[in-house]
C-alpha cells in the first residue's frame, strides 16, 4: 500500500466511524505530514513525526513507505524495518 493509499483509506475510516473520527483525522494529518516531508526530501523530519506516533499508525506507515520506497529506504532514513 502507498502512502497516498494509507491517507486515504484513513480518511474513509474517519467517515464510518464516529466514535473514532478525531483518533484517525489526527492519524491521516500526520500521514499527510510525513508523505509532504518525503516528497521534499525531509527524511530526518519525516522520521521524528514517525517516531512520535502511536505504535499502530507508526507500522501502518512504515509498511506503507516501505511499500513504496523499499525496506532499505525505510531502514536507512527511519531506522524501522519491516518483514
């Protein structure tokens, strides 16, 4: 899954579930952020927002970089690893 499909599966969660619209809207911000940062070449911004996030939406992103840019990408600028 890329990024941009992470973002916006996101927001559909945040739309079909209202009990939890505010946890995912934050998530999908963050999202947002992160797949901003990586466009521009801001790997050591991008990984601090990635450190910072709760453990679920943490591996969701990083699946989803590493999807798109490769597990050596995601190691090399995130330390984080997926198999």
């Amino acid at each position: 899954m890329s990024v941009q499909k992470l973002i916006d599966q996101t927001f559909s969660y945040s739309r079909t579930n209202a009990d939890l619209k505010d946890l995912y809207m934050s998530d999908m911000k963050d999202f947002i952020a992160i797949d901003a940062l990586l466009d521009v070449k801001h790997f050591e911004s991008a990984s601090k927002l990635v450190d910072d996030m709760d453990t679920e939406p943490r591996e969701q992103i990083c699946m989803a970089i590493a999807a798109e840019y490769g597990n050596d990408f995601l190691v090399k600028n995130f330390g984080y690893e997926v198999a």
